[in-house]
C-alpha cells in the first residue's frame, strides 16, 4: 500500500521545514537510507533519507516550498500503483491568516505619533482607600463594621484587628455602615444567546490566532483609505458578463467584483512595484512576481489561496483560478503550495455590506487590501451637481518598515485609476 | 529518658537502624577508622566491622552514585557528606539519578538512600564550607528533606529516614553537635513530614527550621519577658514533605507571622512558607509576613561579620517586633 | 575547526571481515544451532526496530531525542547473551538496544518513544531511560558517564548480598572523559567489585572525534592500567569476538570479583541524535565503508550461513518476521493512550504511591 511520506520532524525544536531540493524523481525507485531529499530545519540542511522502500509514485511539495511538520511530500508505493490523494496538512504554517474581520479604523497615521504628554505625574496610590490587614478586614465584615470608619493604629495607619476589637467592644457607632457587599444582581431570567464554556481550538484557528497576533505586535501597520467610483467598474462588469454568458461553453464564466479588484490589484503593483516586496530582518526583499492571495471565509476560520504570477494573468485567468481555488478551499483540499508564498493580499467584506475596514497585514506580505461594499451614496459630480454615485471604500495596510505614506499613496492611486478606468485593465 | 548530644543522638539512630536491619550500610570519608570527622561515627567500625560501616576515598560523585545504584538493589545505605557543601560535585548523583529514577522508570525502581551530614554557616570556614542547600535540593520533586533541631528530633527523623523508600536527605548542624537533650532509648521515628510545635504562643507565629528554631526559642524568650509578647514556635523538622497544616493553625491563632532561616533569603524555604501563608491563610493576616535570613552574600569568613551575617536573637527580636506593629 | 577527514576511527577497520577467528571459542563453539538463530534474529530485531524509529521520528510522533543504536547491535547482543541471573546491566541514553536484548517488548519500547502510557516508563522516561528492572536492566541514563557510578554501586550490592554476579556499566567514548567515570573506576578497583565498564567506542562523542576529545595512549581501555584494572580492546563488528572476550572478563567478575574495562570498537550509522546533520564531523564515504564492509548483523548472517545454521530463506523469514514485529509495535504506539494529567504526580515517592499507617511520611509532598 502507497505510503505519503510527510515533512519530517528532523530536530526536536522542528515546526516547518523548508525543502531545499529533491534528490528523486517520479517513477524512480528508493532504498532504504536512499536520500530523498534535502530540507532545511531551524537548525541545519540535512538530508531526509528513505524509510519507506519502493516506487516514488508523486511528489507533492516543490523544491523551495515551506511546509509545516506533517504537511504531506511525497508518496511511495509499489510501481504503477495509484498515488493517494494528500489531504490537506493539519496545521499549515504560511497560509491561513490575512483577516478581514478585525475593523481598525481610528488609527489612520504614518508617521510616528507625538509622545504623550507629560502633565500627569505617576499614579498616585488612592488616598481615600482605607488601608486594613486582611484579618480585621473579615472581623469587620462577621462584625458589620465599615473597616473604613475605624481609625488604624498599625503601621501607616493600617486598620489592624486590635481596632476592630476595639470598636466591636465599645459601644455600636451611632449610624451603622451598611453592608459592604453590594449581592451581584442575579442573572436575568430567560435562557442566554449560547451556552456557557470553552470552545476547543483547531489547528487552523491557532494558526490565525498565532500568525496574527504576531503580525499585530511586529509588524508597524499604517493606514490609507480610498474612495473609488465604482459605477464604471460596474458597467463593465455587466457588460462582459452578459458576452461571457453568451458565449457559453467553457468561456461561459462569471467575473466577480473581486475578480476586477484582484486584477487591479496585480496591475497596481506593476505600476508601484515597491509595495510587492517583504522586510527581510535587515533588508528588504523585492519580489519579482505577483503572487496574490485572497481571503476566503470557512466556517471555522480562513485561509488564503494563493493565484501565483498574477501580474502575468487575464482578468479571464484570474477569475477561473480564483474559481478553482475557492472550490477547493471550501472542500478544504488546498495543499500547502496552494496557500504558501504570496506577496500581497486582498480581503472583500463588500458582500456582507461592511463599508470599510482594515485588514491585518499577512506577513510577510508589506500591504493588506481591504474592500468594502459598492454602495449608492450623494457624491457631487464634475459639475458641481448632487448625483447619486456607486462608491467602493478601499482600505489599504501597509508595513511601514517596507512602504512609507507615500508609496503606499500611489498605489492606491493606480489602483483607483485602474477601477475607474477598468478598460485600463484589459490592456 | 537520658539526656544525650545530638551527635549521640545521631548515632544511636544508625546502631538500631544497623541492628534492625542487615542491610543498613553507613559509609563516607572518616566514618569508620577515622571514627568520623565530627565523631558521629564513633565507634561503630569497633562494634560492626568494616562491612557495615565502610570509608570511602574523597569521591563523592562516586561513593554517592556508588550508594545509589546499590540502593536500587535493596541495599539501605547512610552515605556521610562532611559537609553538604561537597555534595555540590555530586549533583548529577544526588538530583538526577536519586532524584529522578524513580520517576522516569514509572514507578519500577526506588532509592531508599539517606545522605547525611552538617549544613551549616557559623563556623568560621568560609562560603565553600558553609551551604545551606535545603531549599536548592527540596526544590526537587522526588527529594525529601528534613532539618532536625534537636537530639530528640535528630535521632527520630534519622531512623525514619533509614526506613524511608525514598532518598532522604539529612541536613544536620556541627554548632547543634553538642546540644544535649531528652531522647528515649526505645524505639521511635519522628514522621517526615510532621511540624513541631516548639513553644505555645498567642500573638505571633515564629516558624524556623534547624538552628533557627533555637535562636526563634531565645527570642521569644525576650519577647515574652521584655515585651510582654506571646510567641508560637513552629519546628518545620522536614523541609519536603512540608507539614502545611500546622503552619497555617499556627498561623490563623496568632494573625501574624515571622519566618527564620539561616538560608540565603533568595528562593530560601520561607519564601514558599511566605507564598503558603498568603496564598491559605490571607484574611487570617494581620501584618505582612517577615523573614530573617542570612546576609545576601557568600558567607564571610570573619567570625565577628558572620555572626551578624546569620539570623542572631537580637535580630529576631527586632524583626518580630516589626511584625507586632 | 579541523577538516573532517575521511575514516577518523579506522581502529576497527583494521580487523579483516571474513570468517570469525573467535567462531572455536568454547564460549562460542558450545552455542546450539538455536542458540545462535536465536542471538541472530535478536540483532536483526534490533536493527529493524531502530530502523522504524526513524519513520515515527520523523512523524513528530517521538519527541525530544533520539540516539539510535544502528551499526552496534554486536555490543549489546554479544555482551548481554552471555549473562546469569545475579548480572545486572546499566547504560548511557543509546539505550534501546540493550532493553531488546534483555527482553523488553517492541510494543513497550516503541510507546515510550511516543509518551504513552503503555510505555515501559508509563511515557514518563522517553527514548533515554528505558528500565526493565525484573530483567536486571537498569536504564537508560541520560546524563554522560552519570550512570558508572550506579553500575558499580549495583555491583556493590551484588557482592555485599554474596552473590556471584556482576554488573555491566556501558557507557560511550565520549563518557571516559567525565570525572564520574573516573571515580567509579577507582572505587571498583580498590573495593574489588564484580563490575565490566563496556566502552562503546563509536569514534565520535556528538560530534567530536576521539582524536579531538581524549588524551590516551592509543586506546581508551588502557586508562584501566591507572586504576590496576584488567582491560582488552574487541572488534566490536564480530559478534562472537565480543563474546569471547567478555566472557573471560565475566569469569574475572564471578570467580575473583575483580572489575574490568572493555573498549569494544563499534560504529553508528546515524548522527548522534536525530538532530545531528551529521555531515561537519565525518564524511559520508566513512558510513558506506561501514555499512558495506563492517556491519555487525550482515557479517553474524554471513558467518552462520557459512556454518549453514541459517538458510538465505530462514534469514528473509528472520527479517521479514523482525520487520512486522516493529511495524506492529509502531500501530500499538500509535493507538496507546497517553498518560493522564493524574499520571504526572504519581511514580515521584514510593512512600506517597504508597501511603498508609506505615508509611513514614506525612504532609504535603506534592505542591500547587
């Protein structure tokens, strides 16, 4: 029976490997001890040797891919044997952040913000907390005194218990302190929106959780917004449909808003390709290609395919991949390449009718795109006049160790253009 | 009852616990010809031969492991450290095997060694003679430790300590060495694990171990008499297994605490009897929680700076009256 | 750091493959054919199981370590078929071999790589402290050179109970260089004990050829001139010369309780650990010249087929039957449960797994 051989675990410290480069072919045969490949640990390269004899029937990961422990490689298996299909690894690393739903309006600033100011003094300790030892504290409490009407002769004025015992032998003070405890008004009646508890957390929830609380707290995010004039792009978008369906047959496919905006986006990062680039610890790494990934919504958490040399695509490529793509996510049959090395991202809220957001930053991406929805609202036109307008809200996040205010700004501007003017696109 | 040292103490508990049992070994540098390097010892080579009580070359990493390993084949070894401050190069010995075999074999071996010997400052020799490593050793799961007082407790806590099935560390002081007290002839063990109400107080708890609890004893003695102060004593006797319960009885009698130790105060055993109090016994506190330790710093050799250096009864007494406050 | 040369540790190298001149020893001669299939298929057991190791290893399914015994099953196999009822034996953290060859289970050993609770240590020992005391095997250590001390304390007991035994300390080369070792040595010699130190010279410690690591005088063993030991140098790839020769230093232990150091040269075919790339220490070409011309299991295989105790058909059926077992081990680890978060506070105290009236503790042991 085929056996699917996966990223190997090749130091204790291990979590993701990288695979330098692959020693066999499909179709050859392996012994064992046979090197099957080379795979660079937190450590060290080291050579991933056979444990498994026989025919290699697929290889699943490229050399250069990054694979989490466990994310399926190769498969061995007798000679003409049917590879098995890899099921997606468990807990893949580079995919599976990029997350619209986090909205961070407020802080739109690029430069860094003034410190704040220095009127106040360190906080004071509260001068009208009464002090009192935890002991004469419970005394007071079984004696229905307010520790807080006793004068404290221990140190500092600490209320100790000998002034608890002297006021609970003299005689009861004249107006009685109510009780200290207020009851904690009890829930009301009815049933809650959802049980009370602790939900278990998948591999995919804590992947999100963990690569985006790093990004969150590594990664300097700033923020721009656009305004686009979404009303050309709309007719468009009709339009070419409409001749699509016509069309029938295999070119009978329907281009999402999306679709338009990931195809924008590629051409925008042509155009201003300093945003298509990574912080690299101490130097940035400028990306020749455009590989664009886009968020896609499951029901227990995200992940983000990736639609590799978008730049070099139709807006018709784009629209069948992301197609593709989305299919397979959803019947979570992604493989780790497919949701592994891109360098921009856009998320769209626009169908849940979110007017805007900012998304945060997949790393190692430089910038999030965050499209909200195309809504009728006033706008006053070229001449003055109060006309209803289609508007699309575009958000832009932007890693400030790779992009400044500026950069960032003129790619929003060629991408505004590009939406404005969609024919641009199909150039 | 006869009033013997806490040395006789000691080797009376080794001659039962030799009697008793033929498998009872005592062995270290000294023990036998030497009659031992503080006379512990004794005479005990004269009246049980060279098999039972067996001198060992300055070795410790190996007569240790060599006591340990034999200890897992039933033999009931008391290996003598002439100072605990030489266990140091036996640390992989005493921490790592005896500390952690029982547990990685999941229950299949044990070792029943017993280590003994003084770990005391006070002495005038110096920082590499005078470790207290009670608090580093007991941090150990799989360690016990206990820190005797008195002749009565020295011999009883070492007899259950030979009896023990764990290994058992014996921290004993040379200053204490010739402290006379009431210890039975007959046979008793002193449970590991069980506190010691040392004096009767009502407005403060004193809680020490070894030493410390005859220096606690003196200043409560002029607590009581020069400031008309009641003072409790609480003898930990065992570091690991720690007796929780009478600390924290004592505890909520008096509402106020003070810890003394001749540790380091830094992770010293009072730190954790310190996180006990607050953590079991919060509301019962009607003052912070004080400790009296050693001066942070390799001990000095200088005898007059090493008697300020370690608890003495005027600084217990001083701190105790902080407490009172 | 120094160029690593090809073949660093040639000592072994030195003996010429080829029928054993050790075969006509009496402790070898006198094996029945069972006896040696027995020994054979023992070694091969080892060999496959260690072998599956790598796989769950590189599973994530063993954590930690993982020092793999692979290229030295001689030692162990040749060392441990010789021994009684009263001999005990202790090694370092390459401890697998050894559990096999007393008699631990695969199922056993394989869980506790895997942290079950099925585990021979209940998954609380790991790859490095394998025990099997009802089997006179004493870990499993992890700490270099830690154990020597132990082994001759068991020694120790062995004499002071009367009994004619002994007890065999292994350790590595790179453990005669930690002070322990030294320091046991002389407590052996100058108490007379029953105890063999077993130095499994695989030429590296970690990473760190003999050469670069100890000052000797051509061998390790000699050290034993210094403590008044007997010692002796085998060929560790002849499993019948590691036999013949610790035969006679087992008769030293049982008939004049008197130690002995045995280097037994050896190789590893894999790093010093999972973790090691093992490739800036020695060069690949070295491991091929083993593997092709020293390998203790092909050679024992070749030597009985010469003697015609085995068939190349038996041998295929030995392997084969080996393979399964591990295979089948692997599954049981697999699906064994883990220990439970209870199961982390037992086994630290006998006197608290076992608390009663006579038990001579009390209070709090455990801590929050």
């Amino acid at each position: 029976m085929a056996e699917i051989i996966d990223m190997p675990k090749l130091s204790d410290t291990m979590s993701v490997g990288t695979l330098v480069k692959w020693n066999i072919k499909e179709g050859q045969v392996v012994a064992f001890g046979d090197i099957l490949a080379e795979v660079e640990t937190d450590k060290a390269t080291m050579e991933l040797s056979c444990t498994v004899p026989g025919t290699i029937l697929k290889i699943y990961a490229a050399a250069g891919a990054q694979l989490p422990v466990g994310a399926p490689i190769c498969a061995i298996g007798k000679k003409g044997e049917k590879a098995p299909e890899p099921t997606a690894a468990p807990a893949p690393k580079a995919p599976a952040t990029a997350v619209p739903a986090i909205p961070e309006k407020a802080e739109v600033s690029c430069v860094p913000a003034a410190p704040a100011s220095s009127g106040s003094a360190a906080p004071q300790s509260d001068a009208s907390r009464t002090k009192a030892s935890p002991y004469a504290k419970r005394m007071a409490e079984k004696a229905a005194l307010n520790v807080a009407s006793l004068s404290g002769t221990g140190p500092g004025g600490r209320v100790v218990g000998r002034d608890v015992a002297a006021a609970t032998s003299a005689p009861a003070p004249a107006a009685s302190s109510g009780p200290l405890n207020v009851a904690v008004a009890p829930p009301a009646d009815g049933k809650g929106i959802q049980p009370d508890g602790d939900l278990p957390v998948g591999g995919m929830r804590q992947t999100i959780a963990r690569r985006l609380l790093e990004s969150k707290i590594t990664v300097p995010h700033f923020y721009l917004e656009v305004e686009v004039d979404a009303a050309p792009l709309m007719a468009m978008r009709e339009s070419l449909n409409k001749r699509l369906a016509e069309a029938g047959g295999e070119a009978a496919i329907k281009l999402s808003v999306n679709d338009f905006i990931l195809k924008a986006s590629a051409e925008a990062l042509r155009r201003v390709p300093a945003v298509n680039a990574s912080w690299a610890g101490t130097s940035i790494r400028q990306h020749g290609a455009v590989h664009l990934s886009f968020g896609v919504a499951l029901e227990d958490g995200l992940v983000t395919p990736v639609i590799r040399d978008a730049h070099a695509k139709t807006l018709k490529d784009i629209a069948v991949e992301a197609k593709l793509l989305i299919g397979k996510a959803r019947s979570k049959k992604l493989t780790p390449g497919e949701m592994s090395g891109s360098t921009f991202t856009v998320t769209n809220l626009g169908m849940y009718g979110v007017t805007g957001f900012f998304g945060i930053i997949n790393v190692p991406n430089a910038a999030i795109l965050s499209v909200g929805a195309t809504i009728k609202k006033p706008v006053v036109d070229a001449h003055d006049r109060l006309v209803v307008g289609h508007r699309m809200v575009i958000g832009l996040s932007g890693d400030h160790r790779v992009v400044d205010g500026a950069n960032a700004a003129q790619f929003l501007q060629a991408l505004k253009q590009l939406l404005e003017e969609p024919a641009l696109m199909l150039i | 009852m006869a009033v013997i040292s806490y040395r006789e103490a000691l080797r009376a508990a080794m001659r039962d616990e030799l009697n008793r049992d033929e498998n009872v070994v005592i062995m270290g540098e000294e023990v036998a010809q030497f009659n031992g390097a503080y006379k512990v010892t004794e005479g005990l080579l004269k009246e049980f031969g060279p098999k039972r009580i067996v001198d060992t070359p300055i070795s410790e990493a190996g007569f240790i492991g060599l006591g340990i390993g034999a200890s897992m084949l039933g033999i009931r070894p008391v290996m003598e450290l002439m100072f605990w401050s030489f266990s140091y190069v036996a640390f992989d010995q005493i921490v790592n095997n005896a500390g952690n075999i029982r547990y990685m074999s999941g229950g299949l071996i044990n070792c029943p060694i017993v280590i003994r010997g003084p770990a005391n400052g006070g002495t005038n020799v110096g920082a590499t003679h005078s470790h207290t490593p009670e608090a580093i050793l007991a941090s150990h799961p799989g360690i016990k430790v206990v820190c005797p007082a008195t002749p009565y407790d020295a011999k009883g806590l070492l007899k259950a300590a030979i009896r023990d099935n764990d290994p058992v560390y014996v921290m004993e002081n040379t200053i204490l060495y010739n402290d006379k007290g009431e210890v039975p002839d007959e046979d008793y063990i002193v449970p590991i694990g069980v506190a010691d109400v040392k004096r009767i107080g009502t407005d403060l708890t004193i809680v020490a171990h070894g030493r410390a609890v005859i220096t606690s004893l003196k200043a409560a003695e002029i607590l009581e008499k020069d400031h008309g102060v009641s003072v409790e004593v609480v003898d930990l006797r065992s570091i690991r297994p720690l007796d929780e319960e009478t600390i924290l009885k004592s505890v909520r009698k008096t509402h106020r605490a003070l810890l003394v130790e001749e540790n380091k105060p830094f992770c010293g055993v009072d730190a954790q009897v310190a996180y006990l109090i607050q953590s079991k016994a919060f509301d019962e506190l009607d003052a912070p929680v004080h400790r009296v330790s050693s001066i942070d710093a390799p001990q000095i050799y200088c005898k007059r700076m090493e008697d300020l250096q370690m608890p003495s009864v005027e600084r217990v007494v001083a701190e105790a009256l902080k407490v009172l406050a | 750091m120094a160029k690593p040369a090809v073949l660093t540790h040639p000592e072994s190298l030195k003996h010429p493959a080829g029928p054993s001149a050790y075969a006509k020893d009496p402790v070898n001669a006198s094996m029945t054919k069972e006896a040696k299939i027995a020994l054979y298929t023992k070694m091969a057991r080892i060999r496959h199981f260690e072998q599956r190791c790598i796989r769950i290893y590189q599973q994530g399914k063993i954590g930690g370590f993982l020092h793999l015994y692979v290229g030295q099953e001689a030692v162990a196999a040749g060392t441990i078929s010789l021994l009684g009822k009263n001999d005990h034996i202790i090694t370092g953290y390459r401890d697998h071999g050894h559990g096999l060859m007393v008699g631990m289970g695969m199922n056993e050993c394989m869980a506790e790589l895997t942290g079950k609770v099925t585990g021979c240590s209940q998954g609380k020992g790991g790859s490095m402290h394998y025990f099997a005391p009802d089997k006179n095997y004493w870990g499993g250590h992890g700490i270099v050179g830690g154990q020597a001390p132990l082994g001759t304390g068991l020694a120790y007991a062995v004499k002071y109970q009367g009994l004619k035994g002994s007890c065999l300390t292994y350790m590595g080369d790179g453990a005669v260089n930690q002070g322990a070792v030294h320091e046991a040595y002389n407590l052996a010699s100058l108490w007379d004990l029953p105890v063999i130190f077993v130095v499994e010279n695989n030429g590296y410690s970690m990473g760190t050829s003999q050469e670069r690591s100890t000052a000797h005088p051509g061998c390790l063993a000699k050290r034993a001139e210094g403590y008044n030991m007997a010692w002796d140098v085998i060929n560790g790839h002849d499993v019948y010369e590691v036999r013949a020769k610790t035969a006679l230093a087992l008769k030293r232990a049982h008939e004049e309780s008197k130690p002995t150091v045995l280097e037994i040269f050896t190789y590893r075919y894999f790093g010093h650990s999972m973790a090691d790339p093992d490739k800036t220490y020695r060069e690949k070409e070295e491991i091929k010249t083993y593997r092709d011309k020293k390998d203790p299991v092909l050679l024992f295989e070749q030597e009985l087929l010469r003697e015609k105790v085995l068939t190349p058909e038996l041998s295929q059926t030995i392997n084969e039957a080996a393979m399964a077992e591990a295979d089948k081990a692997a599954i049981f680890a697999d699906e064994s449960p883990d220990p439970t978060l209870a199961d982390i506070t037992k086994h630290i105290y006998w006197e608290e797994d076992n608390r009663g009236p006579k038990t001579t503790s009390r209070g709090t042991i455990i801590f929050e």
